[in-house]
C-alpha cells in the first residue's frame, strides 16, 4: 500500500496490515512490582498499549506504526513498552510524538539516554540503542515509529535484564532511577 492516513490530532491511522495488543498479562517480568501487575491482571488484564502498523520485510523497505501507549502505573512504574534492540543491530529509526507526552529511554551497552516526548518531538533512534518508551502523563501517549522493513525485533536481551534505568513517580514527579535488577 502506497498511501494512508494519518490522523495527526487523534493519533489513528486509516490502514494497517498489523496490530499488537499489550495486556498487563503480556508484560510479566517487566515490572518491578509483580505483586501490583498480578493484582492487575485478576483486575481485569487491562490493555497497556496497542501497535498499529503496515510492515514490509525486505532491505531497502520501511515499515511505520503509531504506538497508543495508555497511562497507568505498576507500583510506581508508569506503563511503558517492553523495549528492544533490532535484531539487525545496525538499523535505526525514527520516531515522532502526536499525542500526550512521555519518555523514550534509550541504551547502548552501558550508557543511557532519555529524551521527552510530546507533540512534534522527533526523535532520531541511531543504530545500536535498544529503545523503550514510557508514558509519563495522564492521557494516552501515541507516536509514530518509522523503521527499516529487515530491522526485526530482538526483544530477549531486555526481557532479561531491563535498561539500566527505570521510570518512576515519586513524590508526585517524574522520577529515573538506577534498575535494582539491572
Ligand atoms: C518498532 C518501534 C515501535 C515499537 C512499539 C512497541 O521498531 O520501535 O513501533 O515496536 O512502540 O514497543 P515494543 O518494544 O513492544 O516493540
Ligand atoms: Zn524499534
């Protein structure tokens, strides 16, 4: 497909060969606080966020998606995606804020980096970070992802271990911490 829409207020795109759903159930082991997630999940198993994307898979091709991130906390962690590296290292990205406001915490082996994200805030993903994004505010954070079509999605070296910093609230702010796990 050629063309598409993308509503730029609301954060919907007419077309989409792809769509992932994070419940709570889907994000165990990603929380500090499982106790808290596990409550969740016999609350109700709420939705964390949706990806909404239209994918090809050959060098040379990009694939791009909006991301609706919802707002929520586990314990004191706001809701944020599981996060990874692409599987071809070497690929980057970009990203675009369209809605609501947040954080993408990036991570190349030990160093990190954390950019906030709102409205028209364009990010520029190089090569070799591992990325992840977290919604610091109160209503849906959504932004559009564009990225290599052969980048693929290396999501296991995070599931493990994390990113060296978590987002917390504390004391009513926005608060990055080192990872106790980490
Ligand atoms: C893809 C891009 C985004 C994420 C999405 C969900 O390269 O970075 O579209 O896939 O924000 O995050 P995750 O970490 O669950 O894929
Ligand atoms: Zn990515």
């Amino acid at each position: 497909m050629i063309e598409n829409y993308l509503d730029l207020e609301r954060g919907i795109m007419e077309h989409w060969n792809s769509k992932v759903v994070r419940k709570a159930s889907d994000m165990r082991g990603f929380y500090l606080a499982n106790d808290a997630l596990e409550k969740m999940i016999e609350g109700g198993d709420p939705v964390i966020y949706e990806v909404y994307a239209v994918t090809h898979e050959n060098e040379g091709e990009l694939c791009y998606g909006v991301t609706v991130l919802h707002p929520g906390k586990v314990g004191d962690e706001f809701f944020m995606t599981k996060g990874h590296y692409h599987e071809k290292r070497d690929r980057g990205e970009l990203y675009i804020g369209l809605r609501g406001r947040g954080l993408l915490l990036m991570q190349k082996d030990e160093e990190v980096q954390w950019y906030e994200m709102r409205r028209g805030t364009v990010i520029y993903v190089p090569p070799y970070w591992a990325h992840r994004s977290i919604n610091t505010g109160t209503e849906d954070f959504v932004f559009l992802a564009i990225y290599p079509g052969d980048a693929g999605h290396d999501y296991g070296t995070i599931a493990e271990k994390g990113f060296a910093k978590i987002v917390v609230e504390k004391e009513g702010r926005v608060d990055i911490i080192k990872n106790p796990r980490y």
